[in-house]
C-alpha cells in the first residue's frame, strides 16, 4: 500500500488506484492500471496508457472537490 498526493507516482508505481473523498474517506473508485509487462516505473511514464490513467484520475480528483 502507497499512500500518495502525486498522481504521477500513483499512476506509475500502482497496480489499481483507489480515489477517496473528502472526509470521511470512502472510496470513490477503484482504477486498475495495466501496463505492457515488465516496464519500470520510470519506461510506464513513456507510455499511452499513462497519459490516460492520468487523465482519468485528475479528472476523479477534480470532481472530488
């Protein structure tokens, strides 16, 4: 488990990403990430996939607000 405000290193270092909201946390969503097989975290950055996880969870954090 990784505890993180930075949605770059939770994209890029997390299997899934679990979006809580505002207190109390609870889960929001739960976004699982599937890379190509045996990237590092710095070769998953380089990837589409990336850009659209990112993407997709400023979008889940924006509407936690």
């Amino acid at each position: 488990v990784l505890v993180t405000h930075d949605l770059s290193e939770a994209v890029s270092l997390g299997e899934r990403i679990i979006v809580l909201t505002k207190r109390p946390g609870t889960i929001q969503k739960i976004i699982p990430t599937v890379f190509p097989a045996n990237l590092s975290p710095l070769e998953r950055r380089n990837t589409p996939e990336f850009k659209d996880y990112f993407n997709q969870l400023w979008k889940e954090m924006s509407e936690n607000e």
